[in-house]
C-alpha cells in the first residue's frame, strides 16, 4: 500500500511540474515501459522536423502527440490540434489512432472539444483520442516496479526507514558538507516513540495521505538528524540550512504551488533525483520531518 501511494504521489507531482520538452520526454517514458519495443521515438531531424509525431507504435497505427505548455491557450490549443493532425495524416500513410496527450489537469474547452469532434466526423477512418493527466496516472500505475522505480525514483519501505543509521544520513553530501567522522554506537537507530511537537500541525497543512505518512515515518529518524547536526563543527550550520529551507518553502507557497505539490519541490531540493537507493530515501524523509516539525517548512497551528 505505503508504494502504491508514493508511486501515485510522486507520479501526480511530476505530471504537474513537468512543461515542454520535459513534458514530451517524461511521456515517450511512460510509453516506452508501457508498450515495450513496440513504442519508437520520434526526435526533430534537421529540417523536416519530426512530421508532426513524438512518438508511434507502427503495429498499431498509433502516432502521438504531446503538449505541455505552462500556461494554456485556448486559440493556441486549438490551432495546434489542428495543424499537428493535419501535418500526421500527410507524413504517415499507416495513421490508424491518433492520441493528442496534454497536461492541462481542468481537461479541454467546449470549443477544443468541438474541434476535436470535428476532426472525428471528418475522418471516420482515424481513432482520434484525447489523453489527460488522469489517464496517464492511470497508465503509470500499471507499470512494472521496476519500471516506475526507473521513472519515478526508490520507494524505500519501513524496514529502510529501521534502518538508517548516522552513516546513511552522513553520505547525503548534497547538503551536507564538512561532514565529521560517523559514530558506531548510533548504527541501526530508531526512535520508537518520537517527539511529536503538534499533529494538529500535520492534519491542518491539507497533506494526502501518503506526505503524511512519510513524515510519520521520518519522524523516528528526527531525533538523529538533529544529533548529527549538532555534531557538525561549524555550530551556525544547521540553522543555515534551516533558513534555506525555510526561503525554499516561502519561495514556493508565494508561487501558488499546493501542499503536496511544495512536499515533492522540497523532496527535490533535498537531491531526490540523484539517490540510487530506497536508503537514501528514508534518509530524506527524516530531514524532511526534522524540517516540518522545526516549523522550518509548512505552516505552524498558531499560522493556519
């Protein structure tokens, strides 16, 4: 259940982040794991561009079309349903579906849909299919493990989290720096019962479920990121950090972004995209809660 929930977690955070040609490779991805050798991408090749298709599956006739503008256009929308539908049907004789994929999370206009219904009428031979962001969820979580760990990073589980010791929080070089030589007698670590500064805090921040349970089980790493802190010779570096993450989160809640949304930024700024192990994960998660119960991140009772 708990990588269920991180998989969709982190899947539905980088469907929202992701724009442009980030937007089109993140999708050629996801279609690569989910048709196999069947699925070719398509790149731009000098000046015949790529004939309006980022992506086919040649046994089915299927030519995709990806679109991830940050900011969405109706008139623009529009015209380029047209123009890319246009360009596919003169450039690939076998177009037997054709799927425009976007990543606008309000779905398409009346008038877009009257477009694409136009398109339909006109064309009776061609599948012409519309993918949103909830579709590709869809497709993400039926995705092999292995294959979501390669899209969407490690899932680390609670014996991980049991795990941890001084060592692993130590190796996070990203944000640490000057780290000091680890101690053996804190190996294997694990709070069983941590302090818990405010749960109300933790409900009111209108976190899903699976940030909250990650913070619950960072929790019982809290205590020892605090120690390793501590130990660090510059005593003015923890509270450096702590301002970054602070900036970070004001940074991010300024420009609009959602509760689960600002989780998964900060997840990144602690180097998510760099870990290659579900230990690194854990790790990230008791500074994640370390941070969050500081009242460094996300808002305190007394603020909501």
């Amino acid at each position: 259940m708990l990588k269920r929930q991180y998989y969709q977690f982190s899947a539905e955070n980088a469907l929202l982040k992701k724009h442009g040609g980030e937007f089109q490779d993140f999708v050629n991805d996801i279609l690569g794991f989910y048709y196999g050798s069947n699925f070719e991408r398509i790149k731009p090749h000098g000046k015949d561009g790529d004939f309006k298709c980022d992506g086919r599956v040649p046994k089915e006739g299927i030519i995709f079309q990806c679109y991830g503008p940050e900011r969405f256009d109706e008139s623009k929308l529009i015209k380029k349903i047209k123009e890319d539908f246009k360009g596919a049907l003169l450039k690939w004789s076998d177009l037997r579906k054709w799927i425009f994929i976007h990543n606008n999370a309000n779905g398409i206009s009346p008038r877009t849909g009257q477009t694409i219904d136009e398109l339909r009428k006109d064309h009776l031979n061609i599948e012409i299919i519309i993918w949103d962001k909830q579709y590709l969820l869809s497709i993400i979580l039926k995705l092999d493990e292995t294959f979501l760990q390669r899209l969407l990073g490690f899932c680390p589980s609670e014996s991980d989290f049991n795990k941890v010791s001084i060592k692993e929080v130590s190796n996070m070089g990203h944000l640490i720096k000057g780290l000091l030589e680890t101690h053996p007698e804190y190996d294997n670590f694990y709070d069983p019962d941590p302090v818990v500064p405010s749960e109300y805090k933790l409900s009111k921040n209108n976190l899903s479920e699976c940030a909250i349970k990650f913070i619950e089980l960072g929790r019982h790493k809290s205590s020892l990121v605090n120690t390793y802190l501590l130990s660090l010779p510059n005593p003015d570096f923890a509270e450096n950090i702590a301002i970054d993450f602070r900036e970070k989160y004001q940074k991010l809640k300024d420009e609009g972004y959602n509760p689960d949304q600002i989780f998964y930024e900060i997840c990144i700024f602690l180097g998510q995209n760099n870990f290659s192990s579900p230990l690194e994960s854990a790790c990230m998660y008791g500074y994640m809660a370390y941070f969050f119960d500081r009242c460094d991140i996300f808002e305190d009772r007394e603020t909501i």
